[in-house]
C-alpha cells in the first residue's frame, strides 16, 4: 500500500515515525519493525471494535492476538477502565516482550499510553487513531492518562508510542460532530505559530467539513507536522509545549463541568479558543477584528460558540485545577496577535472574573 506521507518525530532515541495515508490500517509492514516480542494485545471500544479490528487482526496475523473492548465515551476515561486492560495483560500473563496497539480515537489513545507506561513499568506501544482529532492531536507527543472527576488528564504519564498509523479512510465513518471535533485541534495549530495554515484555513474550511479527501490529508500532515516540532523542542511541556493548550483551560472547565462527555473535548476547545481570543483582546493584545475572525473559522467548522452558562466563581474554580497552574494562579495561553501565542500568568485576576461573568 501507498505510504503518502512520513513524519518523524525526533526524540533522540525515543524518536518513531507517524504513517499518514489511505488503506494503512491492514498493511502489516506498518507494524512489524515496532512490535515488541510475538504478543500483542489490541485495545479499542465497542464503537470503533466492530469497523476495523478484524482487518487490524488480519495484519498481525503473524503475532498471537489478544483484544480488549472497552465502552465508548468521554465518562469512560478512567482509571476502573484502564484497569480492564490491566485485568486482560495479567490473566493472560503478558510480559515485559508483550505490545499494546490502541485502535481508536483520544480516549482509547489516552487509557492504552496510560496502560503501557504502567504495566511491569513500560511495554511498547502503538497508536492507530481512528478520528480526526485523534489524528491530529493526541496520538502524537505521548500524552497519556485518564480523567478524575475534578480534573481532566490529571492522573498520566508522559510515554511516547513507537510508531503512528493514522489511516485517512477511517474518516468516513466518523459522524459530522465528531468531524468538527477534530477540526477544533487543527485550527488550533494555525492560531498558535502557523499563521500561513490559518490563512489555508479560512479559505478551505468548506472543503474540510465537505470531507474532501485531499483537504483532510493536507490539514492532517500539517497539523502532525506542527506537532512534531514542538514536542520536539520540549518532549514534558516545561516550555514551548504549554502553547498546544490554548483554549484547554477554558475547554477542561466546560467539559469537567458540564459533565464528562456531554462536550466533546474538541467542541470544548474550539469555544476555549473563542474565549482565550477574547480574553486576549481584553488584555489589548487583539483586535476586534483578529477576534471575529477566530469566530467565524470556528463556526465554519461547525463547533460551538457559545460557552455553557456557568458562574464566573465556578468557571474559575474548574479552571483552577489544570496543570499549568503554579502556586495556585491559573496560567492562560492567549494570543499576542494570530498565529502568534504565549503562556500568561501576569494578567489581572480580577478581569479575568469580570471577563468570565458574562456567561453567568
């Protein structure tokens, strides 16, 4: 099969490639150099399970395979989830030679990164994300955890995969939210260093939510590409890193408080970013102008505008247990201007209360 593209992230001797194309996900040259040992054990959920695991199973049919299906969403991103996978590895006696692959989307990424770190101290592992947003985002950089109830991806780890195969076809059977989902995370990239993909951005994004094949594999390589650099620069987000989270203080708190899975985390984002523009403006950084901008890209793409109507206390309580907060003072990133951001502590408290009570 046609490879359309290879990315390398560079991590020294941690570095492993991502696989960008269509029809990746039964070619079993992809997987083999990566697989640890004869045993492989394949989590997904019993959305994604039902699509694409038997044609997973088929490529490593030269390994003895195991799978486990966990149940689909958001409120699943657990520690009693990962659990099951930990369950599944010790009954069936996995060793330190043994190698997950997580086929799925962020949530299914996040729980098996999380497993592999933990179990007997580090198995391989590899991503085979199956939404847009996983794709983009969360496969790549090492990530990895689960969610507590009074902050999200508070419990992880940093592990890095050791390989991506992000196949382009398993996007047409994502639904048109979980579409728009993944759109939130690209946009991303374009407002926080990449002004050029913005720009691209505005004037394609009818193509992206149209699902125009070549749109998406082009947003999708630039995305990871952007990706790559960063975590290339700061693998542990000490520096640079910290600027992926723009709109995700604002976005954890939307999702945290409404109720994990009641937001997608990608619609959270997009409206976090709305609001961290408007922020920014009120700090003078904006323009009216750079703010209606951001606006209607994030409408185009079919994400929500409008936060959910919470206090200002509770918005700034959720927001308060994020890990980029240090000695308690809620660090934001916000945008010196577009394609430009930075992480931000100095700000006036008390506009940021009077900014977040207009959705009281």
């Amino acid at each position: 099969m046609t490879i359309k593209t290879e990315l390398q992230v560079s991590l020294d001797e941690r570095s492993y490639p991502i696989y960008i194309g269509s029809g990746l996900l039964g070619d079993a040259a992809l997987y083999r150099p990566f697989i640890a040992g004869k045993r492989v054990m394949i989590v997904s959920n019993d959305t994604v399970a039902p699509l694409y695991l038997a044609l997973l199973e088929s490529a490593l049919s030269d390994y003895e395979v195991s799978s486990v299906i966990l149940p689909d969403g958001e409120q699943f991103k657990t520690l009693d989830t990962v659990n099951r996978i930990f369950d599944d590895l010790l009954k069936g006696r996995f060793d330190r030679q043994s190698t997950l692959i997580a086929l799925g989307g962020g949530v299914v990424g996040d729980m098996t990164g999380f497993a592999a770190a933990c179990y007997q101290r580090g198995i391989a592992f590899i991503q085979v994300p199956t939404t847009l947003l996983s794709q983009v985002d969360s496969s790549v950089g090492g990530k990895t955890g689960v969610n507590h109830p009074l902050g999200k991806n508070m419990i992880g780890a940093f592990y890095q995969p050791r390989s991506v195969v992000a196949d382009t076809r398993t996007l047409s059977t994502l639904d048109d939210r979980q579409l728009s989902a993944g759109l939130a995370e690209i946009i991303k990239y374009g407002l926080i260093n990449d002004i050029e993909f913005l720009q691209w951005l505005e004037n394609n994004m009818p193509a992206l939510v149209a699902r125009d094949e070549e749109a998406l594999a082009w947003a999708i390589e630039r995305s990871c590409k952007d990706k790559a650099d960063i975590v290339a620069q700061d693998e542990k987000e000490s520096g640079v890193r910290a600027l992926l989270n723009l709109g995700h203080t604002f976005g954890h708190a939307i999702e945290a408080g409404a109720g994990y899975g009641v937001w997608l985390h990608g619609e959270a984002v997009g409206a976090g970013m709305l609001m961290a523009a408007e922020f920014s403006q009120q700090l003078g950084m904006l323009t009216s102008a750079d703010v209606e901008r951001v606006q209607v890209l994030i409408d185009a793409a079919g994400l929500p505008i409008q936060p959910p109507a919470f206090t200002a206390e509770a918005y700034l309580d959720l927001m308060s247990v994020d890990k980029k907060a240090i000695n308690g003072r809620i660090r934001l990133v916000l945008l010196k201007a577009l394609g430009d951001a930075q992480v931000v502590a100095d700000y006036p408290y008390e506009q940021l209360q009077n900014y977040l009570q207009k959705f009281s």
